[in-house]
C-alpha cells in the first residue's frame, strides 16, 4: 500500500504540473478541471498513453483553436515518458495477460471499418516515424546518408565504430517490418470462398422467390502470426546485441511481438521496450537485464523461457527468432532438449549466428550443434544487408517445408 501511495502522489504531482504548464501556454484552465481530469483518471485507469491524451482532452480543453498548444505540451509532459504499469506495482518481468495470437483477438476500430491498421501491413521497425517524401531528394545531408548506407551495408557490426553503430541504428529503425501471416478463425464474405454462408444466402434468396439464385460464400481472415525475439547479450555478442535491440523494439512497437535476452538468465523486455520515447525505452532494457555482457547459458534460458511463457502460450504457432553465436558454458544437452520442446509448440524457428557469415564457419559449437536440427532457417544477420535478410526470414516463415530466400535451410 505504500508503494502504491508514492505512486498516486507521484501521479498528482505530474497532474498539477501539466495544468500549470498549459495554463502558463495560455490555455485557459481552471483548477476544477484539473480536479476533474485527475477524478477521470481515477475511474477511468488509463493503461496506454493515447488513452490518457483523450481523457486529458476531453476534461480540460474548452475550445478546438486550444488543440494545438495542448499537444504541445502533452507531448512534452507525457509522450514515451511514463509507464501506466508502474503505477499498478506491475513487475516488469511479468507475463503478459494473456497469450491469444493476435489473429484471434477482437478486431480494433479500424478493422471494424474496413480500414487496416498497417498500411499493406508492413511497418517501419520504429513508427511514428516522419514521412520523408516531400524532402528535397538533393539535400547534401540526405546524399551523404545514402553514401554511408552503401558502405556500410556489408560491413560486419563487430568491427564498426560507435559512430558508425549510430548510423546503424537510424538505418535499422527505418527497416520495414512485414509480419508473417496466419489463417485467422474468423470469417468474412468474399467472392473467391469457398465456403457458404447459409445465413446471407437464405436471406438473399427472398429476392428471388426462395431460389438460392445468388450464393454468398465466406473465406477465413488471415491475420498476422505471432513473433517472439529472444537474442543473446552475452560476452560474445556484445557487438551485435545492440543493434538487435533496435530492431526488437522495432518489432514491439510494430508487431506487438515479445522480446526477451538472455545471457545467464532470461530477461522479458516487453514492457521496456514498448516505451514510445526510444532513449528512455533502451535505459530501462539495459537497467532490466543485469547479466548483460556476462556468460552463456542458452539450454538453461530457454527452458526457463518454455516453463515461464511457451507452455502459456506465447510461442504456440508463433515465428521465435533466436539471435545467439552458439556458445554455452553448460551441457549441450541441454539446449538440444529446450530446442525440442520449442520446436514442438513453435511454427517456424529463425537462427541469427553473426558467426555464420565466415567462410570456414560450421556449425560444430556444442550449443549450435545441438540446436540445428530442430531449426528452420538458418541465417547470419551481421550487417545491414544480411539484417534484411533477416527481415525477409521473418515475413516469410509461413510453411517450414518452404525454404526461405538467400538463407540457409536446415532439414528438421
């Protein structure tokens, strides 16, 4: 209870701060309508920040030429800085609530009018992102990012230097994001099913004296299929593993997919990663994952991950992409029974090994050994180029006979 008064008077404080700030950018606000906008929170509990932006509007604005300066501020106050889950004493290792594929959720307010909520459904690896086409294509700056795409491209995030991991990381936020799909349970009418719906067909037929003249068939939804990103911040992949945090949350701000590392113990990054604001999002991931740079326990991890969260759900029929050069310090036996059992409840396994890449690379480590006959794909992932193969893993990994483009196919 104490922790949660700290919370509540935390909260207060920042409630008054925010009315003050707008009073003070010349919206006129009284104090009764911060009293209203602090009891609207109280019954409301607000769990995202967009929730918390239209209770805030809705109590304090009086006028629409006050939008502006409102969102302003807003974004000022609260914009990717603040964690609803924190103030319920929520852990930040905890499971989700609920593991439904995302295909089988109810539909959100765009689906419902027809409308999807990606565009083609691929997304850029950060959204809300500025759109950069009506920037002027000759900016010198603009040339000379290109420039440095190029050289970069095929070098090796090992030997790049930090303000080359830099760049890296803009590029990286800028790769679409294409999720795999997934036959939905739903259904909906359309002309090529294969499936009568009797309902509409019978109703339909009234038109036409009872004859069923006009047949109104139905074919199942297809959704996106789940992802689940589990990379390796050992010692060993220390270089790669902060680049492969750009991306995991790319694909939790994207997808909605799962993030977890690993170096001696499992570590969910989920909640962390998920904070709009990308500096704040990365210190609580570091924060959260003590054993960053620390030893290898691959088998330990993932059977900690199997027991915790893919026997609840999280990785049945979902794509789990595992970012790790192989090493363990504990028995290889290990990791062959945790990737046994993954393989069983998991719909596609994707292997990123930075190692891969060297020419005289085999796959004779003892954790990748024992790993490489329950994978599906088998890639590299250690530059720019080989990350959009990466990319292309994951939005294809729809069949596990089907093998995918410039990678490397492993018989299960």
């Amino acid at each position: 209870m104490g922790g949660r008064g700290v919370a509540d008077n935390l909260f207060s404080d920042i409630v008054a701060g925010f009315g003050q700030l707008l009073h003070s950018a010349g919206v006129p606000l009284a104090p009764e309508q911060s009293v209203r906008f602090a009891r609207a929170i109280s019954a409301a509990q607000p769990e995202t920040v967009d929730e918390l932006y239209w209770i805030a509007r809705v109590t304090l604005l009086t006028g629409h030429n006050q939008t502006e300066i409102f969102d302003a501020v807003f974004n000022q106050v609260f914009m990717g800085l603040i964690d609803f889950a924190d103030s319920r004493g929520q852990s930040m290792h905890a499971a989700p609530p609920e593991s439904t594929p995302a295909g089988e959720r109810s539909p959100n307010a765009d689906e419902r009018s027809g409308q999807s909520s990606t565009s083609n459904n691929v997304t850029s690896a950060t959204p809300g992102e500025s759109n950069t086409d009506d920037q002027n294509s000759e900016d010198p700056q603009v040339l000379a990012a290109v420039s440095d795409t190029e050289r970069l491209a095929e070098k090796d995030f090992a030997s790049c230097t930090e303000d080359e991991l830099a760049l890296i990381r803009r590029l990286v936020e800028q790769l679409p994001v294409v999720p795999p799909p997934r036959v939905g349970r739903r259904m909906k009418r359309h002309s090529s099913g294969r499936k009568i719906d009797i309902r509409a067909t019978l109703r339909r037929a009234h038109r036409y004296g009872g004859d069923p003249v006009d047949m109104v068939m139905r074919k199942r939804i297809q959704r996106p299929r789940r992802v689940v990103l589990i990379a390796d911040v050992s010692g060993s992949m220390e270089p790669y593993a902060r680049v492969y945090l750009h991306l995991m949350r790319g694909a939790v701000q994207a997808l909605g997919a799962e993030a977890f590392v690993f170096a001696t113990r499992l570590t969910r990054l989920t909640r962390a990663l998920g904070v709009t604001h990308p500096d704040v999002a990365y210190r609580k991931a570091v924060a959260a994952a003590p054993d960053w740079s620390g030893g290898t326990r691959i088998g330990q991890t993932l059977t900690q991950f199997l027991n915790e969260y893919g026997r609840r759900g999280l990785a049945r029929g979902a794509v789990i992409v595992i970012v790790s050069d192989g090493w363990e310090v504990d028995s290889p036996g290990l990791v062959g029974e945790a990737m046994e059992r993954l393989s069983r409840l998991a719909h596609h396994i994707v292997w990123v090994n930075p190692r891969k890449a060297a020419e005289s690379f085999q796959p004779l480590v003892g954790g990748m050994a024992a790993a490489m006959p329950y994978i599906d794909t088998f890639i590299s992932g250690h530059s720019l180029r080989a990350l959009e193969e990466v990319m292309a893993a994951i939005g294809n990994a729809t069949n596990r006979i089907t093998p995918v483009a410039t990678t490397t196919k492993v018989s299960v």
